[in-house]
C-alpha cells in the first residue's frame, strides 16, 4: 500500500531552485562547440553531481567561477544555473578565477589568483569519486562499444584483485593498474595514454588494440 502521509522536506526549496535534484546529464551543459577542457570539466561535473556531496558543493559555490590552466593559455568558466552548472569558455574579466592543473584536472593548492571562493567545495566537484569498477566498466562501454575495431577489455586490480570484463572474451585488451586508476579511467578522468607515460597500467594486447582503446578513452573524457 502507497504511504500518502505528509513527509517533512528535510531540504526547503530555494529561490533558484538549486534544491530540485536532477538528472546529472540534463544539469550539467555547456557552450556550444565546447573546447576540451570544457568537455573534460563538464564530464567531472556529471559525476560529482550524482550525489548529494555534489550537490552540497555546487550549493556553496559562486554564481561564477573561472578556472584558469596553471601551465597554458586554457580556461573555463563555470556559471551556476538554478538546474545545475553551465560549463563554457570565458567571454570577460571574472572573479573568482582558481589555478587548476589541466594534465591532472586538480585545483591548485595555492589559494584562488583572484577573488574569494570556496576551494572545497570546488575541489570536490572537479575531483569527485570516480564510480566503483563495475558501474564505470558498464558506463564506459556503454560510450565505446560502437568504436569500429573496439576489443574487449578485461581490468584487472593489482591492489584489491577486483576484476572487470567488458565486451568479448576472446583477444580481450587487458589492463592492469590500482583499482582507483582503473575506476579514474573508465570514469573518464583521465586520458589513457597520458596514464599509461605516467606508468599507472600494464597492458597486453596488440598495437591496433592501443590505438582503438587510447580513442575509447578520448571519447570517455570529452563526451564525444
């Protein structure tokens, strides 16, 4: 039987609407034709944004927020909506403006170039809890499987044993590295040739099957 008595809203709704919880794909957008960075951003944002920590960050954020690459000329602004986060390129002079690391994606650790924000609450929404092994192996080949040539893959943590299997068996790529760099790269956090430099994973399987994977990854990252 369907309990119809009153429920006390533990949450109150606000003038913006920023209480109403969304679908993290429809509340995160973004300009059109997105540059890179854009993208990646917007595909941490998603994630953050599944739950309710998220949620509380993007509640204590500015209204505007520019992120300016400590290392090159790229920047994003991010822009609270009263659904979610607008993720675009700076058009203007803004303040707040925060360093982040656009290799890593992480917020500076020194404090904001100009203007006050809340670093935590920014820090948690760009660097968010990747999904576990399983829901980020399902979700990303979800994206790829369709890549012509795309192989199986099959994921393999060298810290915790846990194990993924994704698409056929047979001539399956494998990947080998930390449950949580696993996780980062299913999730779409992180380029998989830019791990694979950085020694995180090893990998067996064929030249063609790199290539193929090194574009699933891209695809994951930029939500293209």
């Amino acid at each position: 039987m369907t309990d119809i008595r009153e429920r006390v809203d533990v949450h109150p709704p606000r003038l913006d609407e920023s209480h109403i919880r969304h679908d993290p794909d429809a509340a995160v957008t973004t300009e059109f034709d997105p540059t890179p960075l854009v993208r990646a951003v917007a595909t941490r944002l998603r994630v953050a944004l599944r739950s309710g920590s998220g949620w509380k960050a993007l509640e204590a954020m500015s209204v505007e927020v520019d992120l300016h690459s400590t290392s090159d000329p790229q920047r994003a602004r991010l822009t609270r909506t009263a659904t979610g986060m607008h993720v675009s390129s700076p058009d203007g002079p803004a303040v707040p403006v925060v360093g982040i690391d656009v290799d890593e994606l992480r917020v500076s650790g020194d404090e904001p170039l100009a203007g006050a924000v809340d670093v935590a609450a920014l820090s948690t929404l760009i660097e968010p809890e990747p999904p576990t092994l399983d829901i980020a192996g399902r979700e990303f080949w979800e994206k790829v499987s369709g890549l012509p040539g795309m192989p199986g893959l099959s994921l393999n943590a060298l810290d915790t044993g846990a194990a993924v299997h994704l698409g056929p068996a047979t001539d399956a790529y494998e990947i080998h590295g930390l449950e949580m760099d696993l996780r980062r790269l299913l999730a779409g956090f992180e380029l998989f040739v830019y791990s694979l430099r950085a020694g995180k994973f090893y990998i067996k399987g064929t030249h063609r099957q790199l290539s193929v994977v090194a574009g699933a990854s891209m695809k994951a990252v930029l939500n293209v």
